[in-house]
C-alpha cells in the first residue's frame, strides 16, 4: 500500500514541479521582453497550485502466512498483510469479491514551508 501512496504523491509532486517550471520559463520570458522593449511594462507569470488532491482507491485485503523453519521443523508462522488496488485487470484477474475490498481515501494538501529563522 505505501508504494501506491508513494507513487501518486510522486506523481502529484512531479506535475507541481512542471507546473513551476512552465511558469519560470514565462517569466524569464516576460522579463526578457521588457528588457528588449518589446512590452512597455513588467507583468508577473501566472503561478499555478494544487489546492488539494482527494484520492479514493478500492483495494483487495489478503492475509499470508508465511511459514519459519529451521532444520526442517516449523517454527513459526508470520502473518503477513498484502494490499492491492483493485482497477479492471485486477480484478478479472484475480475473480474479486467486492465484499472483501476495502476503501482508502487520501488527501495531499500543499504545506508552506516552514520560515526560516533570522
């Protein structure tokens, strides 16, 4: 599960920095344009931001056990949670039960950094 909530919050952080960059770049532009007279005044690039992402995911839950020897004798079983999200491929591949999905709903909200001390 973690990995799938790395990825989209990646994801999400990926399209901020091109966003960022497109804007930079028209800057950069607006400012060379003032400087050769080709606009009468300065302007500012318009600055875009995620004000938030709500994300909504179902996912098949399964337990495992795995087992533990040592010199051929079980020792132990550990269980082991293994999370899936559930999309079409999934789920024709894997006969799921829609009784047995669990639903995962996340927010990434952007944080101002924090200020830096004097």
């Amino acid at each position: 599960m973690k990995e799938v909530i790395r990825e989209v919050a990646r994801s999400v952080a990926e399209s901020q920095e091109d966003l960022d960059r497109r804007s930079m770049a028209v800057q950069h532009e607006i400012e060379r344009a003032v400087e050769r007279g080709e606009l009468p005044y300065e302007a500012n690039a318009t600055w875009l931001q995620f004000s938030e992402v709500d994300i909504d995911l179902q996912v098949a839950v399964s337990l495992e056990g795995r087992e533990e020897t040592r010199d051929g004798e079980l020792r132990a079983i550990r269980p082991g949670v293994t999370v899936a999200p559930i999309g079409p491929r999934y789920a024709a591949a894997h006969d799921v039960n829609a009784e047995v999905t669990s639903d995962v709903r996340l927010k990434i909200v952007p944080v101002p950094p924090e200020r830096r001390r004097s």
